[in-house]
C-alpha cells in the first residue's frame, strides 16, 4: 500500500503539488491531467526522485524519503516519459542490468524478455528508435521486479505492437498483485484497462476521484477526449 499523506511540492516559491492525500492499494491507478497539472511531479515524488516540501510518502510501511536510494529503488520502479533521460551504458545488455548489479539484486528475466528482443541487446541504447528504445527503458528499470510500477506517458513513442507488448507487460504486473500507476495527458488508452481509480490533477491539486471516465469531467480540465486524441 502507498499512503500519500498531506503532501506538498515547491519549486523556487511556485507551488507545484498542494495537499495531497491519497492512497493507492494493489491494482492499477491512473492519474490524468493537462501538460503541467502536476502528475510527473506526483510520480517522482512518490518514487522519491524528489523531496517534498511538506508531507509524507509511505511505501509498505516505510516512508520513502528517510530510507536510503538503493532500498526506496527496490520498492518502486519509475519509468520515464523520455525513454532516452536515463540511459547511461553503452550497449542495451548493460542498460538492462545497470541497476541490478548496483544494488546487489536478481533481474527478473521474464520481464526483459517480453519487452527487449535478442538482437538489440548489443546496440547502443542512443541508436535505437523512440519505440525500441521506450521498451529498453521500461525493462532496465522494471526487471527488478519491483512491487510498485509508476509510469510516466508508458504509450509515448510506441506503436501499435509496442503498445500490445507493454499493456500485455502492466496485465503480468497486475496479476501478481502489483500496485500500478499511469500518468498521462492523453485518455486514448485507457479503454485497455479497468483502473481501480482515475485521479484528475489541476493546478497541482486533486481534483476528481473516480472509478469509470467520464469525459465532460476531464475536459472542464483541460483534458482533451479520447475523439479528439484519435482524430
């Protein structure tokens, strides 16, 4: 379980995030809001990326802010929205093992094998193409099989095989009871699953909780339709 507790965000005197409460139990959550509500915020702090200014994150009991990175790293997986920003090896074989060798831990070979074919595992992950490269990403930071999975926009970059691999990915996260949460502007997608819960953000703060779309909601936030997105 994920308590997010009164938590608050400050950049440089702007307010980013601003009193939020929430709780996020196993299955998948989805947190929806226009470019700049807040949501990549929301993850990173939640992964503890980032420090609030006020507020707490409990991850299974410990706050995520007050244990050391390699342990908070073992308990939630962030996946960046640019697959390119974390790339720090030469060949995607070491990409995908990076963080494993770093905190002493077993890879998860199911997970890397259902996203990152044999032939590309010898390239340099900055040749690869925006798609290949999206499931690279989500393999070196996911195949540590961490109970919490945050992704950011998981659908950018992606076509339509990719989208299948990475859905079929979050279904296998799932039903082994995994706590699952998407941030996105782009609501298109969201017919391939059944959230637990739909978050909307706007101007850093909650907004709208709800269990089922409804898009004269999202789009009193700026939130475009899934018509609009796909014509």
């Amino acid at each position: 379980m994920i308590i997010v507790e009164k938590l608050n965000v400050e950049f440089n005197g702007y307010i980013v995030l601003k009193n939020i409460d929430i709780v996020f139990d196993k299955g998948l959550h989805v947190i929806m809001g226009r470019n700049g509500s807040g949501k990549t915020t929301l993850l990173k702090t939640i992964a503890g990326i980032i420090k609030p200014s006020s507020g707490r994150v409990i991850v299974f009991n410990k706050d995520i802010h007050r244990i050391p990175r390699s342990e908070a790293v073992k308990l939630v997986g962030y996946v960046w929205q640019n697959p390119y920003a974390g790339f720090i090896e030469a060949t995607v074989f070491d990409e995908i093992n990076f963080t494993a060798k770093l905190i002493h831990t077993s890879l998860n070979k199911e997970i890397v094998e259902k996203l990152v074919p044999e032939h590309l595992l010898y390239r340099n992950p900055y040749t690869l193409s925006g798609g290949e490269a999206k499931r690279v990403s989500i393999a070196s930071i996911l195949s540590i099989d961490q109970p919490v999975w945050l992704f950011d926009e998981p659908f950018d970059y992606l076509d339509n095989d990719g989208v299948s691999i990475v859905k079929k990915l979050i279904e296998y996260g799932l039903e082994r009871g995994k706590i699952v949460i998407i941030a996105s502007a782009n609501p298109s997608y969201l017919h391939l699953f059944k959230p637990v819960s739909i978050l909307v953000l706007f101007n850093g703060e909650i907004v709208l909780k709800t269990s089922s779309l409804n898009e004269d909601d999202l789009g009193k936030y700026g939130v475009p339709s899934r018509e609009i997105v796909c014509g």
